[in-house]
C-alpha cells in the first residue's frame, strides 16, 4: 500500500470513529430507483437496472459523514458472465468524511457565497460480476471542500482519486493484475436544495462529477475526462400518508455519464449513458 493511502486510511478510520462517538444528527434512507436506458462501455444496448441503496449521512462537532451502496441488478443485456442468462450483479459503496476547518479552528472562515471550508477524504469500493469486465474497483479520495451558503446545502470539492481495479473476463478467462492508474483530479459538487411550488414540498439532490484523465488503463489505451451528472427532483409525500416530515419521497432521476470510467465513447456507444429513473426513498 502506498504512503497516500495508508495516510489517508488513518486519516478516515481516526475520523469515523469520533464521529460515531459524537453524532448530533443522523439521516439514513432506504431507497429504491429504476431505468431501462442505462449503458455499459463496450456494450450497445439498452440496459434496464434496478437499484436498491442504503444511505447514511450524519453530522457531529466537527464535520460529517457520508456513506451509500448501491445493489444493482442488471437485465440480461448486461450478462453476469459469457452465455450466461441472467444479467449482473454489483456492489457499490462510497464513503466520504469531512472536517469543517472552521470549526475545528476556532475561526469564521466564510466569505462570499461561501459559508465554510472543509477537507474531505473517502473511498470507493465496487464488485461486480458481469461477462467481460467483472470490476474490482478500489479509490481513495483527498482534497478541500467549500461548502456553499444556500438553503440545504451545496458541497464543492476538488479530489485527488487514487484509482485502481483487477478486472477478469469471462469470455477469455484471463485475469488482469491489479493496475493503478495515474492519480488524477475529480471536481465534484453534491447538493440538496428544498423549495416548493404552489404549496408541493419538493427538493432538487444530485451529484456532478468532472474526472480528469487517469492515463493508460489496464490495457495499454488511453482513458478519456468523465462527466458524471446524477440529479433528481422528489416530492416529500410523508403528510399525505400521516408520517413526519421528510420520511417518504418519490420523485424522478436522470443520470447523464459521458466516457463511463474513463472509456472514451468515441465509436463506443455503451460509454455514454443518458438515463431517465423513478426514484422511492424512506427515510429513517
């Protein structure tokens, strides 16, 4: 393990253990969203996805937590292995903590727009079993955040991604050693902002993502930059059905990801995804 990440796996594990010891709010939500027009690099048709997501974010003193994982479940164009008919299966968990250096300073560190200024650090962990890639993707992730002042909130980060993967194809049995690409940057912003229209509690949530290239892949060829937009509007049910505030959402998704990781989509269709979603939450 490199110096970087046995840095910042210290740096994350002295964090999450505070945290957990000192939460003064929680939220955590269970979460279900589908769509028949998701896209898989090297692959040209459609794929429809069921999501299943557990969430949890919380926030103590000093800083926040976050972390997610998704369960997807793909159709049958996008095969758990070769010949096979059943479509795959894949895991993918984020964590992200940050430190509000304002608050642990002592010091008003606003200006303009921006209410304070954090240092965020995280991973991104994925399996996936599928015909041609099975990915085994393993992240770090390091750098400052400005946390914006707007009603709930909009996060800004610029990170350094520390990427590496081991993939396995199903069709020529090989397994690729695990590869660690160039460490590159990801400027990225996540957001949640209520508002109503005549009266309809509604909210805008999403994340952006813009990733720098990561250099050659596992195979020699070069990567290209991503843009990763996920993004949803959701109506807060909960008085409907006689439940607190914030508990039941529905609402609608569209996720737009161009060169899907890093794949650029240049005679490759399936590395471009532009996919609308119905998206249920419960929150608890």
């Amino acid at each position: 393990m490199s110096q970087f990440a046995r840095r910042t796996a210290l740096a994350l594990l002295v964090c999450s253990t505070c945290a957990a010891q000192a939460a003064d709010w929680s939220d955590t939500s269970l979460s279900y969203r589908y769509g028949t027009q998701f896209a898989e690099p090297f692959n040209n048709q459609d794929i429809s996805k069921n999501i299943f997501n557990l969430s949890s974010v919380s926030g103590y003193k000093y800083g926040k937590n976050f972390f997610s994982v998704d369960f997807l479940l793909s159709s049958e164009a996008d095969p758990s292995s070769a010949g096979a008919k059943d479509g795959a299966h894949e895991a993918y968990a984020v964590y992200r903590h940050t430190l509000d250096l304002g608050k642990i300073s002592g010091s008003n560190l606003a200006f303009g727009p921006v209410r304070g200024v954090g240092a965020t650090a995280g991973f991104d962990y994925n399996t996936k079993t599928d015909a041609g890639y099975n990915s085994k993707k393993r992240m770090l992730v390091a750098g400052p955040t400005l946390m914006l002042d707007v009603p709930g909130f909009l996060d800004v980060s610029l990170l350094a991604l520390r990427e590496s993967n081991a993939p396995y194809n199903t069709f020529s049995h090989v397994q690729t050693p695990r590869y660690t690409y160039k460490t590159h940057a990801m400027l990225t912003a996540a957001w949640g902002i209520p508002f109503e229209v005549a009266g309809v509690p509604l909210a805008f949530e999403g994340y952006a993502n813009f990733i720098g290239t990561k250099g050659k892949n596992e195979f020699g060829g070069d990567t290209a930059r991503e843009t990763n937009i996920d993004m949803q509007v959701m109506y807060d049910m909960s008085a409907a059905v006689g439940a607190p505030k914030n508990t039941f959402k529905v609402g609608v998704e569209y996720q737009y990801w161009k060169n899907k990781f890093g794949n650029p989509d240049t005679n490759n269709p399936g590395a471009t995804a532009k996919t609308p979603m119905v998206r249920a939450e419960y929150h608890f």
